[in-house]
C-alpha cells in the first residue's frame, strides 16, 4: 500500500528547511550589509554634499563613465561625417572605461574606502561604456534595420537588469577566503568588449556602412576613396576574393507582410487603398541583419542565472 506525502510534509522536511533557513541568512546578511554601508553616506545641505561624499576610487569610476559618453558621441559624429576615425574612436573608448573599471576597484581595495556610492556609481558607468556604447556603435557601423534597432535596445536593457542584479544578490554569492566571489551569474557586462573586437575587425576589413554623409561629398572631402572607406579596409587586400564583399557580414533579411495588413486596413472604413499600402509598408516591413541575433543571445547570456561564469 502506497503512502501518499503531502505537499506540506515534504517542506516541513529537516533538509529542506535548514536550505531555506540558510537562504533567508544570507538574504538578511546582504541586507545588513547594505545597511551598514549606506551608512557612509553623509548627506548636508551643502552646495557640494555630493562631492565630499566622493572617494579616490570614484574619480576613476567617473572616468569609466566618461569614456561610454565619449564613445557615444563619437558614434554620433560617424554617422554625421562618415569619417571613420570617429567609429575608431567609438571603439577605442569602451575599451579605457574597462582600464578605469579595473583600476576604481583597485584603488578601492588599496584605500579601503569602498562605498554604497561607489557601487551604484560603478554599475550606472558599467550601463553607458559596455552597454548604451557599444550597442550604438554596432548601429552607426551598419546594424540599423528596425529589427536591429529593437535586438540592440534588449541588449542594452538586458545588462542594465544584470547589473541591477550582482548589486542586489553579490553578497549572497559564495565567496573564497580572500573575499573575492567565485563566479558571476550570467555573463558580466564588460564581455561586450568582445563584440566591440569583432566591430573593430569589421572596420578593418571594411565591413560596415558609411554615415548619412552623402558619398560624393564625403569623397570630396576624402573621407571615402574609390576602394571603401579611408582607414578602414586596410586587411582585404590580403583576404580571398570571396571574403572582400562590403557591408555588414552575413547580410541582412526582410520580413514583408505590408500586402497582407494593406488588406485588412482596407476594410477600415475611409480608408484609401493608396493609403491602406502606405501603412502597411510603414509597419509591415521588417529588416534586419543576421549578425544582430549575435546581439540578442549575449542578452539572454548576461541575464542568464543558470550561466555561472569563474571569476578571475
């Protein structure tokens, strides 16, 4: 005779309480934590509270913030000029926020002098240098059909959740005895450095598009030659034939339903069949790039909570 075990029974198990029991420790512990260190926070009425509040290694996050600002303007300035030594700058620039990253949490261990202020500065600086600024470098570079545009926002979106998450559940992770986390949950956000390399290669080989510059008067002002774009396209001469075609790689795809939705508009009543197709190519024709579903799975990775990566 088979013995039915209820639901209750099983939680009210010795093993299965002390796991849970153990879960709501370190909850409570990371919350002390966070208690005691906003503790540090001296908050005046003075003009600059802010500014006294700052320490040593807050400067270099602040830097790390900077350059994602830089990085972005320079994708600006591509798009406007078409001169490619503002994409190199695009893509030079994540890459000194990531020293300065390296560098604030040095300077914070050597002066003992990490801060509540501190951690959230650094996870805002995080978003714009590996998040907001390499997403709109991938898009000054080529990447701008619609479907691009919305996989880039979810990437941008998926590593602010992330690192909204290490700041809520890092001191719930085991640590080794040096106090160092032994993993990440997900793949941390400066990863995106490896999508700014592959950007970086593109340029190289001339694998992007230009900006809204016209092309005859970017070519008047020598920023594109006959071959493809000054600085850039340096290593196709060295590449096979088959590997020297232009535009972004693995070219693009079209999702067209605009005469299957101008239909179904033009049961509307008022509604012109001119303007019923109008609408539906508005909305009913999506393009996009294959390389930008690269973009979309490094979002699930980083937000992954199964995905636990070693930390050096």
């Amino acid at each position: 005779m088979t013995k039915n075990i209820s639901s209750s029974s099983f939680s009210s198990s010795p093993s299965v309480r002390q796991r849970k029991n153990k879960a709501v420790d370190s909850v409570k512990d990371a919350a002390d934590h966070t208690s005691s260190e906003l503790l540090k926070f001296v908050e005046t009425d003075g003009h600059f509270s802010l500014v006294r509040n700052f320490h040593l290694a807050d400067a270099f996050t602040l830097m790390n913030a900077f350059c994602g600002a830089q990085s972005l303007f320079a994708s600006a300035r591509y798009l406007i000029t078409s001169d490619p030594k503002h994409a190199w700058l695009a893509l030079w620039f994540p890459l000194f926020g990531a020293i300065f990253d390296l560098l604030d949490g040095k300077v914070a261990r050597w002066r003992k002098s990490s801060s509540m202020l501190g951690q959230e500065l650094d996870s805002l600086a995080d978003s714009l240098s590996f998040g907001a600024a390499p997403a709109f470098a991938a898009y000054a570079l080529g990447l701008r059909g619609s479907l691009d545009s919305f996989f880039l926002t979810l990437f941008v979106c998926a590593g602010v959740a992330r690192l909204a998450r290490f700041n809520v559940t890092a001191a719930t992770i085991p640590h080794d005895a040096a106090g160092k986390a032994r993993y990440f949950e997900g793949l941390p956000i400066p990863s995106s450095l490896v999508l700014v390399a592959g950007m970086a290669v593109c340029l190289l080989t001339g694998r992007i598009e230009p900006g809204g510059l016209p092309i005859a008067l970017a070519k008047e002002r020598g920023y594109i030659s006959g071959n493809g774009l000054t600085f850039t396209g340096s290593l196709s001469e060295y590449l096979p034939h088959t590997f020297s075609a232009r535009g972004v790689p693995l070219g693009m795809f079209t999702i067209d339903f605009s005469s299957q939705l101008a239909k179904v508009l033009q049961l509307v009543p008022g509604m012109r069949a001119k303007s019923a197709l109008q609408w539906g190519q508005s909305i009913a024709k999506i393009q996009g790039h294959w390389l930008a579903f690269l973009w979309l799975g490094w979002a699930a990775a980083m937000v992954s909570k199964t995905l636990r990566v070693p930390k050096p």
